[in-house]
C-alpha cells in the first residue's frame, strides 16, 4: 500500500462515509469510491463492511489500520523534520487558539508580523477544539492547558488571576452581592463547560445556590461580552475584565487556580524561520499582559 492509498483509506476509517472522506481529502466521491474498490482489489481482502450507517472496518480492515497509522506517523514526522530545516522567511504558518486569545493577541501579533515579515501567511484558527501539532493539523498553539505530549515545548506567556466582575450598568441597577449570601437576587452568566463538569460549582469560591443562571455561554469571549452587556455577573481574568472596562467585585477574591495561558509547538518544528518569527511576535504581544 502507498501513502496515497493509505490517506484515502485512513479519511474513510475517520469519517465512516465516502462523502466525508472526499470533503477531508479535497476530491469527489467517486474518486473515494474507485480508490477504495482498487485498493481492496489489490489487496485481495475486504477493509469495509458497507452498510447503511456508513463504512465499517471489517478485521482485516482493523489489521490494516493500525499499520496505516504507522505509516501516518512516519510520514508526519518525516514532513516536521524537513520542515524544521527551513530557514526561508516565507510560506504558511497555522496557529490554533481561542476566540478571546485571537482578538485581544492574536490578530495584533499577526499585524506586528506582517509589517516585519510580509511573506509569511498565517493561517489563524479560532475554536474550542484543539487541533493536533502531532498530525500538523496547526504549527502552533495558544490555549489555557498545557499539553502533556512530550514531543511538544509549551511555554507559558501569561498568568492570570480570575476575578469577579459586572458592567457598571449591571451595578447601578442591581447593587453589588454580598460575600457568603450565595449571590441570592443575582443575574449570573458562566462558562458552560465549567457549568457541565461541576456538581458544586463557584465563582471566586461563592456558592452559586441562591443565584440566577441566566445565560452559559460555550466561548470566555461570550462570557466577557455578555458581562458587558449587563446580562448578568461572571468570572473573568482580571487582566481581561480590567481591559474590557468591566467593574470588579470583591476585588480581595480570586478563583483558587489562575488562568494561564500556553504557547505550544511541535520540537522538529521550533527552528523552522517562519514558525519562529510567529513564536517571537505571539510572545511580544503577551510580554505586557503579565505573568
């Protein structure tokens, strides 16, 4: 089986459909469809069971996998470390990162970069998912976890405490809660992961029992600006809230564990020009934010 051959196979395993694996790999169905047929051919041997839910790995399809896995990693690590020798400050630079990071960081990095650097093209990509350095589905990375693949380097270029905040509009028509009342006769607004994973869930170590759940939002940026539109009180890192011109509350109280901010990247890919001009302008725009 050649790369080739195997990349079809692999986006069928993962998407389960032809179509799917036809959007991944950029071509037709048909194309999907024939390359899969000559391949099992080739093979004498049945990979997929077709059925009305989608592709399905027969055994020897399973065998057939984790060789083709095998080879993927190869063929990556091979792509990295040709990579990693590339001095020229020129072509495409991925960078993952989150909404919140790529407007307040981000995009001022990118435009720092281009003044200096004009060849470089960065390629920015702003969800909650976190895409793979390994399969060098990005270049880079800007997250709040820090990943614990050795192959990465993380470096952390920021460190937050998160505080309690609401718009001064919020204040003017609703008071400020008191410490140990559980926010009763409050508009809350959270972050809805945090909300999912915790029984007992706080802001700033305050019970939230008493309080109103008003709005959960699936982004820190939505939380930051629906604290600003007067929605309800949220946690936010102090450096954000201050930034965005919100009122802090209880300003002697900060949530237990601070948020931190990481800068990760692949090792083989470190060196490389042009990821390291984008390395030195991420890091210059978050060098005032604190740590």
């Amino acid at each position: 089986m050649n790369w080739d051959d195997a990349r079809v196979f692999l986006a069928v395993c993962r998407e389960s459909t032809l179509r799917g694996a036809a959007r991944v790999l950029g071509v037709d169905q048909a194309t999907v469809g024939r390359r899969i047929t000559a391949l099992e051919k080739s093979l004498s041997a049945t990979l997929f069971l077709r059925t009305s839910e989608g592709y399905a790995l027969t055994a020897v399809g399973e065998a057939a996998l984790a060789a083709v896995e095998k080879m993927e990693r190869s063929a990556l690590e091979l792509e990295r470390q040709i990579q990693g020798l590339d001095d020229r400050l020129t072509g495409l630079v991925r960078v993952s990162t989150t909404d919140s990071m790529a407007i307040d960081f981000l995009i001022p990095a990118i435009a720092r970069l281009h003044q200096q650097h004009p060849d470089v093209r960065v390629q920015l990509d702003a969800s909650t998912q976190f895409l793979s350095l390994a399969k060098r589905e990005a270049d880079i990375a800007v997250r709040n976890t820090r990943p614990d693949n050795p192959d990465l380097i993380a470096r952390r270029v920021a460190r937050w405490p998160v505080g309690l905040f609401a718009s001064q509009a919020y204040v003017d028509a609703n008071g400020v809660p008191t410490p140990g009342s559980a926010f009763e006769g409050h508009d809350l607004v959270v972050y809805q992961p945090y909300l999912q994973s915790q029984k007992d869930m706080t802001l700033v170590s305050e019970p939230l029992t008493r309080g109103r759940i008003v709005s959960s939002l699936s982004s820190s940026l939505l939380v930051r600006r629906s604290i600003a539109a007067g929605i309800g009180i949220g946690e936010v890192p102090v450096y954000m809230g201050e930034r965005d011109g919100l009122v802090r509350l209880w300003p002697e109280r900060t949530r237990p564990v601070p948020y931190d901010v990481w800068l990760v990247t692949h090792a083989d890919l470190r060196h490389t020009a042009r990821v390291r001009v984008v390395i030195d302008e991420i890091v210059a725009v978050f060098s005032g934010s604190g740590e």
